[in-house]
C-alpha cells in the first residue's frame, strides 16, 4: 500500500488531512484535476456516490471510482449516499478502496455491513446526517475506522454549515474517550477556512474540501489547495 494509505490514523493528532471533494471538480476534465490536486499534495480523493434515492441527486459512481484508482496512488474515500448500502459492499471490496463510509441512517444492518466492508480490507466509517443523534453510536464505535459527521444535509454541494455540528463533534470526541477509541473524525459540507478552523478547534481531522474552500471558478486547484493547506495549518 502506499505510505499515504496509512497516514489517515497515524497522523490524526498531528495535521489534519484534506479530502478533495470530486463532486466539485471540473467532470469534464477530471483526470487534470487530480493530477493537479496530486501534485499540490492532496491527502485523501473523497467521492460522493449517490443512488438518486437516500439523496435526489447523483454524482460519481464506482465505476468512475474504479477509473480512479488507476491513475492516483492517493487514498480514496468513498462517501456512499445510498438507500440499501449493503447491495454495494462487494464492489467496495472488489475495488480495495482505503476508506468508504456508508449513513447510519440508511443501512439495515449495520454492525453485519461494517465487518463484511472491513474483510475486504478497506477502513469503514459511520455516516451521519446533521439531525441524526450519537445515540447509536456505542453500538458501532468500537468497530469502526472513522466517523464522517455531515455539517449540511447530503446530496448537494453549495449548502450553508450546520452550526449545531461543532458541539457535536465535541461530544464525540467525548464519547469517544469514554470507549477508549481514538477515531479520526471527518466533516462534509460547507468546509471554508473558518468553519474548517472551528471544526478543527472542537476536534475534527479530516476536512472535506468542496466548493467553499478549494474547487473555485477561477482559481486553479494547486494554489486553492496550498492556500487552504495554509490557512488551516494556523489553526
Ligand atoms: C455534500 C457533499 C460534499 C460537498 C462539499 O453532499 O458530500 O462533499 O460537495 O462541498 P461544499 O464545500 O460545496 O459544501
Ligand atoms: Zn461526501
């Protein structure tokens, strides 16, 4: 594997880490896009992929994943915004993604899922919605790799941050110390340099990089994403 595709844990105390959002990227032109992001030194491709039900929209698909992986040696993070999750676990597998999440919200067995994505080798984590509670996460929290705590609803790009996420993620990393875990948390949604530091203040790690902070008309990927590497840093 390559050494980027251990750092997610290892390097949660130290920097957080940067998830380019690929919804956001130019589809036309993707392949420039990630080798740009590449060459900025991205950490993480996360990639939205939505069944059109769990959120009316869609966005990239596993066989684009798959296209993916072939030209990037950066860990991918598969972000599944679908009814019924389970139906995707062998493809998740198959493909030997470093990371892919799946909604609380949406699967039907969840503990049964978490251990079938994770003998494919792949680290899974628990998605939530923003009005989804942590009540149910003592359940899971000793098996999973990663928890992706979304700060707008899912499904579209451009939305305004959930204010009520950064207590949340407090008490997270709260009821995390309580099980003994140290999980890397994830944020989606409305990631700009100020929201990003208040998510890093109350204890996140891995932001999500869309539209807010580094996919903009006019800018080209490898500043925004230096610029944002550098602005978080100061955190
Ligand atoms: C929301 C997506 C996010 C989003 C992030 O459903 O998962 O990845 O595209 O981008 P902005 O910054 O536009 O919220
Ligand atoms: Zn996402």
């Amino acid at each position: 594997m390559h050494p980027k595709a251990t750092s997610l844990t290892a390097r949660t105390k130290a920097m957080p880490q940067i998830a380019a959002s690929l919804m956001c990227a130019n589809l036309l032109n993707l392949q420039r896009d990630i080798e740009e992001l590449d060459r900025a030194g991205i950490d993480i491709f996360h990639i939205d992929v939505m069944d059109g039900h769990f959120v009316p929209n869609l966005a990239l698909s596993l066989e684009i994943v798959r296209q993916i992986k072939l030209i990037t040696r950066t860990p991918v993070d598969v972000h599944l915004m679908v009814d019924n999750p389970e139906r995707y676990c062998s493809s998740v597998c198959d493909l030997k993604l470093e990371y892919a999440s799946f909604h609380l919200e949406a699967a039907k067995a969840p503990l049964r899922l978490i251990r079938d994505m994770k003998a494919g080798g792949t680290k899974v984590g628990i998605a939530l919605n923003p009005c989804t509670g942590l009540e149910s996460l003592p359940w899971v929290i000793e098996e999973i790799d990663f928890i992706l705590l979304m700060a707008v609803e899912p499904g579209f790009a451009g939305q305004v941050f959930v204010r009520g996420i950064l207590p949340k993620i407090a008490t997270l990393k709260k009821l995390m110390s309580r099980y003994g875990v140290d999980l890397p948390i994830e944020v989606d949604g409305n990631i700009n340099p100020e929201t990003a530091r208040r998510c890093l203040e109350n204890g996140a790690t891995i932001l999500v990089a869309g539209t807010s902070s580094i996919f903009k008309p006019g800018k080209d990927l490898y500043s925004a994403l230096r610029e944002f590497q550098g602005e978080i840093s100061r955190h």
